[in-house]
C-alpha cells in the first residue's frame, strides 16, 4: 500500500483497506471469532478475531479522540493517557478489554460507525489541514490518521489472511 500523500489518497486507502478487511472478516466461521488463536498485538499473546476487530475499534475511536480534543484547543496525551508509545501491546490489551463482552455485530458496527467519522472529518478538512503542517511532532494530521485507520486495516487483513489458510480455509472468496 503506497503512503498517501493528499487527501484524496488518505480517503481511498481507507475505503479500500477496509472494505479488503471486512472481505477478509465475513470469510471467518462465526464459531471461530471468539477462539484465542491468532498472534496477538503484544509479544507471546493470542488474541481471538473478536480482539482484533476490538483492537482497531480502540484505535479507530482513539483517533476521534484526538480529533475532538484538537477541535476544543486542549493537548492530546499521545497515544493515550497513562500509554507511550512503547507501550502499544499494552494498550491493545486494553482494548481487548474495553470491548470485551460486546457482541461482533456490534463490534463491527462499532468500527464503521467510528471509521463513518473519520471520514467524514477528512471530507470536511482541505489538503492544506491535513498534509501541509506537522501535526504531531513531525508527523501530519493526515499522516497520523492513515497510520492508525488504513495501516491497521491492512495489517489486520493480512492477519486473518494467514490465519485463515493455516486453517485450511481460503482467505479469498
């Protein structure tokens, strides 16, 4: 996937990576969401399919997080409160648990709703908003969006995929 550039860029990898995503997640047997069998987000743990759709829930809804804050003036504790950056299998743990217990139709609905959002936010900005400023350190508003909504679809998929034909299933329909 090429880095997007502009905005237009960053709309279309998002759309893609994820409408690939959820081809890739309708492919997985309704049994088999809950079942801690994939590489998790931390060293030596195994998430279920349910966590990961959790995981990019967090990080989907973390994102609007930083978008409102920044909307309202105040200083966004990246990545988030009480986590560094070298902390990020950590937070996905917290995740994990933030959307424990919720059911995957809702999960899902959840992440289109949040990914629904982010859009929308990108819609309502101009290219010079998103691209032509650091944002955060060095990196751009656009750029930070794309590396916690396009970039995890995509890895996400490519999760699933490799999980899905270690189980003999094809992860292409």
């Amino acid at each position: 996937m090429a880095v997007p550039q502009n905005k237009e860029q960053l709309l279309q990898a998002i759309e893609t990576q994820y409408e690939k995503l959820l081809g890739s997640i309708h492919r997985v047997p309704t049994q088999w969401l809950d079942e801690r069998t994939l590489e998790g987000h931390a060293k030596g743990t195994q998430m279920s399919v349910a966590h990961l759709v959790a995981y990019l829930v967090g990080w989907n809804e973390l994102v609007l997080k930083w978008l409102q804050m920044d909307a309202r003036g105040q200083v966004i504790d990246f990545p988030e409160t009480g986590f560094k950056w070298n902390q990020l299998g950590e937070l996905a743990q917290k995740f994990y648990r933030d959307y424990e217990g919720i059911a995957f139709a809702q999960l899902l609905q959840r992440l289109d709703t949040a990914k629904q959002q982010i859009v929308s936010f990108i819609q309502s900005h101009d290219n010079a908003d998103l691209y032509e400023c650091p944002w955060y350190e060095r990196w751009t508003m656009g750029r930070m969006i794309q590396f916690n909504t396009a970039s995890p679809y995509d890895n996400a998929r490519g999760r699933l995929q490799k999980w899905l034909k270690a189980k003999g299933v094809s992860p292409k329909a």
